[in-house]
C-alpha cells in the first residue's frame, strides 16, 4: 500500500488574525511547525491564540487522532514533514485546535490506529525520506505531499498488530512524560525555594526561623529600589562571574554536518536540559577550534543570547564530544560563589526578565555581554549562600538524572521505532 491509500481526509490549517472581529470571533489554538516538538514532549503552554471566521471553526478544528504535518520550512539539516499528534491531553488544555497556514492535517481510515501512523511518520522522517520531495519558493522549503503519500509505501498490518505495537512505544513515551512532568515540579520547587530566601528574604536566621517573617531588620537600598536585609549590600551580575565566553559562528570559521560530535544552538536548549538529536553535528578539527575558545566544564552554565534570550543549561557531565555555538554565554561562577547558587541566580526571574529587557535588536534581538552583566542584584552573603546551596543542591542533581534517564527511553524508543516498523522485532504477546 502507498500512504494515500490509509487517508480518510485533509484538514486544511487557518492562520485567522490576531484579534477578535465580526468576521473572525472565533478563538482557536494554532499549531505551527515550531509547536511540533514542544507537544511531542507536552508541553503546551507557548502555541498561539488566533481568532477565525464561523465557517473555518467548523471545518477546520481537529479532533483526538488527527495527525498535523508540517508542510513548509525545514533547514539544510531537517526537512519538512514532522509530525504532531492531536491527543485528549492537548485538547483538553488548550480547547479547540487548528493548525497554521504551513502545516495541514490528516484523518486516517478505519483500520487504522493514528498512533500507529504517527509513529509510522517519525520513522519514515527519521530515514529522511522526505528530502526527495521539497521544492523550494523564495527560499523556504516546501514538502510536495501529494507526490511524497503516492510514493511512500507502508505495509498492510492488522489492526491488533497495530496496537501491539502502539502499546509498547506509548509504555515509553508516558514514562518519558511522566519524567518530565517530576522534573517541571523540581524547577518549580527550585525557583520557589529562591524567591523564598532572596525575594522574599525569608532564608532562615540564627534561629531557624524565617528572617523577615520573624521581624528581621529591612532597609531600604536605593540602587536596587527595594527593601534588603540590614547589612546586605547591592552588586552587580559581575560579581558572581568569574569568567563569560561564547562559541564560535560556523559560517566563518568551520563547517557543520560532518563528524560525531555535538554543536549545541539555542534550539537544543530545553527547561533543564539538551536535546542532542536537534543539535548539529560537527567534526574533531571544528570542535578543537570552538574548545580553545569556550573550554566547557562541569559546573559551567549556558546562557542563550540571541533570539530567545535566558535559556539555561548547568553542565553536570564531562564535555568531551561537544560545545556551544556563538549564540550563546558560557558562564563560570567566580570561584568564591557555589555554582549551583550561581545557577539558580541566572534561572531566577529578576536575572531572566532583566537580560530580556536589556536585549538589543527588534528582527532578532541580542543581549551584550557588558549589558548583562550589569543587571543589579543583591550581593548574598557567603554563609547564607552556602546554607542555599547545600538545599538546592539535591534538587538539581535530581533533575539531571532524570534528565539522564530520559535520554536513555529516547534513545531506545527511537533504536525500537524501525525495527518494529520494518518487521525486524516483533511484540511478545505475553509481555
């Protein structure tokens, strides 16, 4: 059978407008190309609101086992053709869905699990087949899919077969979910117990009890514009840095695709972690050139600083077969400040919303290095940072091996995905 054979229906996506009128009253949430990754992963807090006319709200709006392809966009390295499924958790947070201009969905026959066919179209994307049928207008990739479902052939499996199969992957995504939603409540534990001591200041005093609950001593510091502990004093950002460099731009000094080493852009950049399988590959000679300059350690942390500025990464883990591009800060903690208190200063949101503040650029905005680390902070005392470290310090040791954990169900998801679509491997009924 060819892909066109197992298709009941297209969707065809809506863009609408921004804001509500007569003619467009009706809100919808909008899948684009770049939600695809976030909702594979759950995450659906970032996907746009988009408001579209009565007559496109009833044809267009998805339904649980609707798939969502992207259709234009790509990169040298990635083409078009991702997938997103539309599943009762998606729905159910956002309401309504429709997907872009770029993308279109399709509903598959009877017979046919659509979870099985989603995982059916990561494995097909994963071969790359879809590289054979782009065409290209003004520069942007486009996936010619009525060509690419004529020519893409998939096998005739029985329905229990299906869902045999459909049952083993979901066991490994949930439990990847459910590993991401534990390390969401660790971040927000993390940024609470933050604000708890250095907002709020209710780090514990000579007593064990919370300092300014208890009646601590507050004055007011005029550099910072707000009530500090008596006797603590403002700095700067600089104070808590020992040393900041940055990658180095491929463009002008290497070239990217070749070798097995990792090239970490500001897209490889996830909450708490790294996703190595959307970072650029380069080889031994263009990873020495970018190590003489960003010679990466454990306890160093990865600032992103253009385009989405402030998304972090704490290195936990020897970095021997990668490094950062020029898109981002490598920031070292001075070496009297704990790094897990330098982490959580660069992930606290006065740090956050201040760098963006302080970014440059309205096409794509960048933060200055002297800029950043100008942002005014309260300048906290050795003994009581060490107290903060010794409690944070257990919270992020968890969230990188449950981090690690994750990188081990994905990599044996994505080894079992062929092998189960090619026939190779095979579900054991009694398992």
């Amino acid at each position: 059978m060819k892909i066109k054979d197992i298709i009941d229906q297209f969707i065809a996506g809506d863009w609408g407008e921004e804001t509500c009128s007569n003619e467009m009253p009706c809100a919808v949430t909008c899948v684009r190309g770049a939600d695809i990754i976030p909702i594979s992963e759950y995450n659906f807090s970032a996907i746009p609101i988009r408001y579209i006319s009565r007559q496109s709200y009833s044809k267009k709006c998805l339904h649980v086992g609707d798939i969502i392809i992207e259709k234009s966009g790509g990169s040298p390295t990635q083409s078009t053709g991702r997938v997103s499924f539309v599943s009762q958790e998606l729905l159910d947070s956002v309401g309504p869905v429709v997907c872009s201009n770029f993308c279109t969905a399709f509903r598959v026959k009877k017979g046919w699990n659509p979870l099985y066919v989603y995982y059916y179209f990561q494995f097909i994307y994963n071969l790359g087949l879809f590289f054979n049928f782009e065409g290209k207008t003004s520069g942007l990739k486009n996936l010619q899919l009525d060509a690419a479902f004529a020519a893409i052939p998939i096998k005739d499996v029985s329905e229990s077969a299906q869902n045999k199969i459909v049952a083993i992957l979901q066991g490994l995504e949930k439990k990847i979910t459910i590993n991401r939603r534990i390390n969401q409540n660790l971040e927000a534990m993390a940024k609470q117990l933050y604000d708890y001591w250095f907002v709020q200041f209710d780090f514990p005093n000579e007593e064990g009890k919370p300092y300014k609950s208890s009646g601590g001593v507050m004055v007011w510091n005029e550099k910072l514009k707000r009530e500090i502990p008596k006797q603590w004093e403002n700095c700067t950002l600089s104070y808590y840095v020992g040393r900041i460099t940055n990658g180095l731009n491929p463009r002008k000094n290497f070239v990217l695709g070749d070798g097995d080493n990792y090239y970490v852009t500001i897209r490889s950049l996830l909450g708490t972690d790294i996703d190595w399988n959307n970072c650029d590959r380069c080889n031994d000679e263009a990873l020495a050139k970018i190590n003489a300059r960003s010679q990466l350690q454990i306890g160093d942390v990865i600032f992103s600083a253009i385009g989405t500025i402030g998304r972090t990464y704490y290195i936990q883990e020897n970095p021997v077969n990668w490094n950062i591009s020029e898109t981002s800060f490598t920031l070292r903690a001075n070496p009297n400040i704990p790094s897990e208190l330098f982490y959580s200063i660069l992930r606290s949101d006065e740090v956050q919303l201040q760098a963006d503040k302080k970014a440059m650029g309205s096409t794509l905005r960048c933060l200055v290095m002297d800029s950043f680390l100008n942002i005014p902070l309260v300048k906290i005392p050795t003994i009581i940072g060490c107290l903060f470290t010794e409690s944070i310090k257990p919270i992020i040791k968890q969230q990188y091996l449950i981090n690690k954990e994750n990188r081990s169900l994905i990599k044996q998801r994505d080894e079992l995905l062929p092998l189960l679509m090619n026939g190779q491997a095979s579900v054991n009924s009694d398992l």
